[in-house]
C-alpha cells in the first residue's frame, strides 16, 4: 500500500523508520506548509480589506524607510502606507 503525503491518518505507517534531526511536528511537508500559511495570510489580508502591492526600491531608499519606521515605532509597511496616503492628499487638494 502506498503512503500519500497528505495522509493524515497513517502517519505511523512508516513510524519504525528513524531518520536523524528533530522528530516532524506536522505531518505536511514544509513547502505544502507554506502553501497553506500563504493563502490563510492572504485571506486573513482580504479580510482586513487590505490588498498586496509590490515595489523594488534601491538600498539607500529602503534604509531611510527602515530607519524613519523605526523611530517612529511602526513597520515599514505602514509607514509606506501613511506616506503615501499623504501624497495623495495633497495631490487631491491641487486638482
């Protein structure tokens, strides 16, 4: 009989056989692992209303950004978010 490697119900199939390093702790492989945290983050960010935006910034940019969110004790995502809700203020108050 084969194992499948989402089988949750024969994990102590091959339980005999012992392999070196920590015991497994969850019976998902750690890339299937991730797959399933990614998309809970992803609804739990839908839930919250809130959408992914991705940007490349070079070094020095993103160094100025880590060190304002830092003194300002926030993360660097919602100070890119304040900054830029402020720009859009602005621009919105010209037009």
């Amino acid at each position: 009989m084969a194992k499948e490697q989402t089988d949750r119900t024969t994990l102590d199939l091959f339980a005999n056989e012992r392999r070196p390093g920590r015991p497994k702790t969850n019976p998902l492989s750690r890339d299937e692992q991730l797959r399933i945290n990614k998309r809970n983050q992803l609804k739990r960010d839908k839930n919250r209303g809130l959408k992914r935006v991705e940007l490349k910034l070079n070094a020095d940019a993103v160094d100025a950004l880590n060190e304002l969110a830092e003194a300002r004790n926030i993360s660097r995502s919602e100070l890119i978010e304040e900054m830029l809700i402020a720009q859009l203020e602005t621009l919105r108050g010209q037009a």
